[in-house]
C-alpha cells in the first residue's frame, strides 16, 4: 500500500496518548475544530479513565476535572468568557522554522499573531465558541512584517501570503466535539466520548497539554499547484500546553481565565514558499497566552500591519455560524492561483 493511502485511512491518524497513560485528544488549529480520534475504540476508552488528573485542586471545589462538565466550564473559561457577550484576546509570537533530512534546522521567519473569541449559550448546555485569528510572518532580523521574502533554501523571492481565518467556530461541550472537516476533505469523525483533558497540578499552577495528529487529503494537489503542493496529503501536527492557577480556575466567581503557555506546529512547507515535493517540513514555535491589551505583546509594526489590513480581525464575531472552520491551506485554495512553473 503507497503511503498516501495507508495516510487515508481513519486507524492510520493517531492522536495523543502520552507516556504516563490517560485522555486521547487531539484539539485543531487554536481550538477543538481539529479534533480527531483514530483506533477507534481501544483508544476511545483510554480517554474515559484519565490517569493525569492529579492533584488537589483538581477535584473541586468547584470544578471536578475527571468529569465531562468540569471540563466543558474549564476550557470554556481559558477560551473564552462566561460573561456571555464579553470578548477575549489570545496571542502567539515565536519562529517558523525548516527541518530537511540530514540537514541542520533553519530559522526561517518570525510568526505573531493573535485571536479574538465571544461565547454564548448554545442549545443543549454547549457553548458556542466565535472566533477570528490572523498570523503575520515578520522578518527575522528587522521584526517587520514580510510582503516580499527571500526564501534561503531556494534563494529565490517570493510574496509572503499571511493567515486569515474567519470564522473559526466550534461548539464547546460536556464531550468531544465533531472535527472540522476542511472543506469536505476530511471525512473522519470521531465517537462521542466525554470530554476530560489531561490536567496536572504543579504546587499552584495547573497544567493541560493538547496535541492535534491529522492526515487528510490536501486541497493543494500536485498536479493543480505544483510549486505549491506539498503532496496530496495534508499531514499536520499541533500541540498547545496550557498553565492557569488553581485558584483561579477553582474560583466560581472567575468566569475567565487567564493563561499562559506554548503553541508549537509542525506542517508541510508553506505553500507560498513555492517548495512543491521538496523532503522537509515547517515548525513553528511559539509562546502564547491571553491579554486584555494586545499593545503588551505585539510589536507596534505588526499591530500596525493588522489593523491596516485585518481590521476586523481586533473583534470577535457576534452571530453564530455552523460552517466549518478551515484551515490556511483551504483558504490559500480558495483565494489564491498557482504559481507559474519555472
């Protein structure tokens, strides 16, 4: 069987079981629209009996982590506010890096960015979450952000196309949540399983770690964009760490929670990178966390960049909409043409 298709199929899409045993997650771009569960049933049940949540600030007095619903009212608070109507920033600032075989890593760019996400009640007891996000790549001496970039793999200038997802909706609730399916292209969708992250308490501070696993056909194919494509399978991996006080997280009267942690991604080149089937892939690393002022983190020159061209994109939507979110690679299909082959 070729790689690509044994790529295809559902068993073949891992998601995370760590080391110490407990929750199968996998949460999508900034959030859970990406989940996905593969083995389906072994791996289903290892998620019902988390064997992380340990600590004493974890059990209550108002929040039980090993429940569905304390786990719903947790992540609902560290995405977004309580206080339905009420908006809430995220951000992201770190490094887009190239691995190749053989070869030593690359800095290849800085990457900033920031989110905006409102909450309210939806049907059932679940919380809709709305949400815009825009990444920016910046140059990595000067800070300023790329139009025109010189790759150093390729030596060749390219433009630098920026990430704009608007929508990126999800609902939250007491269990997983269906995954997106990127425009159709995605067909996996897991069972219905409770929704109970991976928590530790560390003294005062408690901690959840997400990873995302997906594998699934690329909207970018070889023989339409062929400088661009990276293959026909989109394979992409995340992975969020998350640190909020216990305190505060077992504080009724806190409806949202501040957090800091890391988001790092591992994907195919960057299809305005013009690498096609080149061996290698991007990583990005990143810190991220949330603000109530964006001026606190983001460079002027990037809030600059956005506000003139993602204006927006500083507040978050206020109706809701069922489309599935999609990712940069279904937005650069859409809204961008192939590049001329040399």
């Amino acid at each position: 069987m070729s790689q690509s298709s044994d790529l295809q199929r559902p068993e073949r899409r891992e998601f995370l079981t760590t080391a110490s045993a407990g929750g199968a997650l996998a949460i999508g771009a900034a959030g859970l629209a990406g989940m996905t569960l593969g083995g389906p049933l072994a791996s289903a049940s290892a998620a019902l009996h988390s064997l992380h949540g340990r600590g004493p600030g974890l059990k209550g007095p108002y929040l039980d982590l090993s429940t569905g619903r304390g786990n719903q009212l947790a992540y609902a608070r560290i995405q977004g506010d309580l206080n339905f109507g009420k908006q809430k920033y995220f951000w992201f600032k770190g490094y887009v890096m190239a691995i190749e075989p053989q070869k030593k890593v690359v800095d290849l760019m800085g990457a900033s960015g920031f989110g905006v996400i409102r909450l309210e009640q939806g049907p059932n007891g679940g919380i809709r979450r709305m949400c815009r996000e825009v990444i920016v790549y910046t140059d990595l001496r000067s800070g300023e952000v790329l139009d025109d970039w010189k790759n150093p793999l390729t030596n060749e200038t390219v433009k630098a196309v920026h990430v704009a997802n608007d929508p990126f909706n999800y609902m939250i609730e007491d269990h997983f949540p269906a995954m997106s399916d990127f425009g159709g292209l995605n067909k996996e969708q897991p069972p219905k399983i409770p929704f109970i992250l991976p928590w530790y308490q560390h003294g005062g501070m408690a901690e959840m770690e997400i990873h995302v696993h997906l594998a699934y056909p690329s909207a970018l194919q070889p023989d339409k964009w062929p400088r661009e494509s990276a293959g026909p399978i989109a394979q992409v991996s995340e992975f969020f760490a998350h640190h909020v006080k216990v305190e505060d997280l077992q504080n009724e009267k806190i409806t949202s929670l501040d957090y800091t942690g890391t988001w790092n991604r591992i994907t195919p080149w960057l299809p305005w990178m013009l690498m096609g089937q080149r061996p290698g892939l991007c990583q990005y690393a990143c810190f991220m966390g949330t603000t109530p002022n964006l001026e606190e983190i983001l460079s002027r020159n990037v809030l600059d960049y956005c506000e003139k061209n993602f204006k927006k994109y500083f507040d978050a939507p206020t109706e809701w909409s069922s489309d599935r979110s999609l990712s940069s690679l279904e937005h650069y299909a859409k809204d961008q043409k192939p590049a001329p082959v040399k």
